[in-house]
C-alpha cells in the first residue's frame, strides 16, 4: 500500500511540475504576462475572478470630490421592511449595498459585511454609462461631429481599410463588427488582457473587423475603450479629468472617486473599473433619472439622453429585435413601466425608473445568469414573443425591482 501511495505521490508531482512548466513556456513565449497578474490576484488569492476591492491592484487617477450635500433622508427612512425570502435572496448573492431613492430623497439603505457608507468598489461595467454620458456631452460642445462620424476621424490606427466603416454609434450600441473576445472567465481573451495587461491602446487598436458594423448586437468592452480615446482626442483633455469636470463635478460627489489605469500614468480602462460609494453611484443615477439634469441644468444633453435610451435598431443572437441595450444602457420593456439602468459583472447596478420616480442602487460580489431561450423553443415563436423583453436581462434584476418597489409603497402608505 506504502508502494502504491508513493508512486501515486510522484505522478502527481511530476504531473503537476509537467503543468507549471508547461503554463510558464506557454506564457513566456506568447508574451502573455499579464496570466501571472491575473493568477496572483484570482486564484492565489482564493477566488476565480475579479473582485469588486481590486483598487489597490493597480495604478489609479483620483477625482476629489466637490460636493458638501448629503442625500435628503425620508421621514420614513430604513422603516420599510424586507420580507424574509427577499433578504434571503439578495443576501445569498453576496450583496453589500443597497440603496432605494424615491426621486432624490433616500428611502432605505443597507450594507453588509464590512461595506459602509463609505466603502468604494468597482464599478466594472458600469463606467460603460459614464463613457457614453462623456461622448454625448462631447458632441453638444461640438468636439464631436456627430454620433454617425467614422471612429477613425478620432483613431489614426483605424484610418485606411475597413475599419473606417465603425462609427461612433456602432461602438455605443455595442454593434461594431470587431473581433474582440468578451469573457469574464477566459484568461486568454481579450477581457482579460484589458482588465490585468498593461498596453491598452494597442490592444483595442489592433482589432480587425469581421461583420458588417451596425448589424448584430454583440457586448465587447473594447468598445468602450475606444469610446474613451476618441473623446479624449476630440477634446484635448484626460478621461478622469473630463469626466470630473463634466459629470463628477455636477453632481455633487462627496467622497473620493478612483479611476483603475493601465499603467502608472498610464491609460483609465474605460471599459470598468470607477471605484466609488453607493451614494456617489447614486448620483448618477440620480443624473438618469432626471434625464441628465442636475437641478435646472442640464448636464447631459436631453437629445443624447432620449436617444441612449432607445433600444438600438440592431438584431441579437437570436433573431429578434434588440430591446435590451441602447446606447451604452441597459432597456427593459417588459411587465413594468420602461427600466433604464446600469450594469456591471457580479450584480453592480443603477437602476432608474423614472415614471414611478424610483432609483435603485445594488452593489455585491455575485449575480444572476441571463434569462436565455431554450434552444428547444427558439423556432416556438408564441414563447419568443412572450419573452423577448426579457432576453438578455440577468435575472437579479427584477428582484432587485421589485424589492425597490415594495420599499417605495412602504413609505407612501
């Protein structure tokens, strides 16, 4: 038996030492470096994947905050209650904040664990949003042509060839026929890159185009980067300072706001990665739900927000129309009154729903899968009507809602 657990013993060194050579050789000749970021931050620090406490992982920009004023309290505030299996329920998905505005006035706020108040997280996808609010705000100042302009008027690398056929709005709804891998788990796709590699600019400018721009539907981050150069080229002056001046500045943010870089001085990765609190996410949220105004001004410019929140006149993997992304924002059209809200990996969201002046904030460390048909009843086109809207949508979502909602009328009764 000794025998038998001794050579068993040293297969699995030898295997083990046969892998760990065989990933290095892998990584070293590929030039694929930044795997041993990625490992050293994931795995080696028990987990499979990004965390929303990555901000000390990398080089930042700091926007300090400009605002004094604290969120109006309701009379009612933190009286509502969560029903037991609506706790038990966003609880298990690792939720650490969540907050409820019935227009800007707060209504319930929660954290768990060591959140606070005063904890800030990544964003990830979220800062998609903010992106777009920048381009938007860069159009009405005229740094911008127009949302129809070619991206290479902005991009020296996409001039010549096809890549002079993507437009600025094929990059906002997520339509730009480019060849980036989107996966949060695949540690050779390009998302990866992104998130724990170093040179961003190369990275997103040496993408190539293969579908016809403006067709399909298809989520890749790269646009967003891209997004982010060309409003930096077109107007002259850093992402993390534009977007204080522009947005942060505005709306009244009270604490410090972080930006992740790809390097020391290096480039923000636009892409995700503001790290802020609950309550400063909720301002912009509060900035959506008003339609980009902040008191009587406004912000955003009303034409950019009434077009963002149009689903894009795009089609999606399963041959219906797009009714869940606008430009750079999440729609949802179904059994309520129209959602228009941020997202970002592991369950970060800013939900607004302005016919029923409500606002939601929920931040935590899982997330739901996507509602998808079941390819046995993608040809049953009675079930795809019954469940086009909600294609797409992760199915925290409508807890997250519904909850809000439930909260809202507790205060109103």
């Amino acid at each position: 038996m000794k025998r038998i657990i001794k050579k068993v013993g040293k297969y699995l060194l030898y295997t083990f030492i046969g892998l760990f050579i065989t990933i290095n050789l892998f990584i070293l000749l590929s030039g694929r470096f930044y795997i041993y970021k990625g490992i050293a931050n994931t795995y080696f620090a028990g987990r499979m994947g990004p965390s929303i406490y990555d901000l000390d992982v990398f080089a930042y920009s700091t926007i300090k905050p400009t605002g004094k004023e604290k969120w109006k309290k309701h009379e009612k505030y933190n009286k509502s209650v969560i029903s037991p299996k609506l706790r038990t329920y966003i609880e298990d998905l690792g939720t650490k904040a969540y907050l409820v505005f019935k227009g800007d006035t707060l209504i319930y706020e929660e954290y768990w664990d060591d959140h606070t108040d005063e904890s800030v997280s990544n964003s990830f996808s979220v800062a998609k949003t903010v992106v777009a609010l920048l381009v938007g705000i860069a159009v009405e100042e005229g740094k911008i042509g127009s949302l129809d302009e070619s991206a290479s008027e902005y991009l020296p690398e996409f001039k010549g060839g096809d890549l002079e056929k993507v437009t600025i709005r094929h990059l906002l709804t997520m339509s730009s026929g480019l060849d980036w891998t989107e996966s949060g788990k695949n540690p050779l796709s390009d998302n990866a890159e992104s998130y724990y590699g170093w040179n961003l600019r190369e990275l997103v400018t040496s993408q190539e185009l293969i579908t016809e721009p403006g067709k399909i539907f298809k989520y890749q981050s790269g646009n967003t980067q891209l997004l982010a150069y060309i409003v930096e080229e077109a107007t002259g002056i850093d992402l993390t300072k534009y977007a204080k001046e522009k947005i942060w500045d505005k709306v009244g943010a009270t604490h410090k706001i972080y930006w992740s870089l790809d390097d020391e001085d290096g480039d923000e990765k636009a892409f995700c990665c503001i790290y802020a609190t609950a309550r400063d996410y909720a301002r912009i949220g509060s900035l959506l739900l008003h339609e980009g105004r902040v008191g009587e001004e406004q912000v955003v410019p009303k034409w950019f927000y009434d077009e963002m929140i149009k689903p894009a006149n795009v089609a999606t993997e399963y041959s219906i129309p797009n009714y869940q992304y606008g430009l750079h924002i999440w729609t949802y059209f179904g059994n309520a009154n129209p959602v228009y809200y941020c997202r970002g990996v592991n369950g970060q969201y800013i939900i607004t729903i302005p016919e029923e002046d409500l606002m939601i904030v929920r931040l935590g460390s899982r997330r739901m899968a996507k509602f998808v048909i079941p390819g046995h009843l993608k040809d049953d086109k009675k079930y795809v009507e019954q469940n086009k809207h909600e294609v797409g949508h992760n199915l925290g979502l409508f807890q997250y809602i519904k909850l809000g909602k439930l909260l809202k009328s507790q205060t109103e009764l």
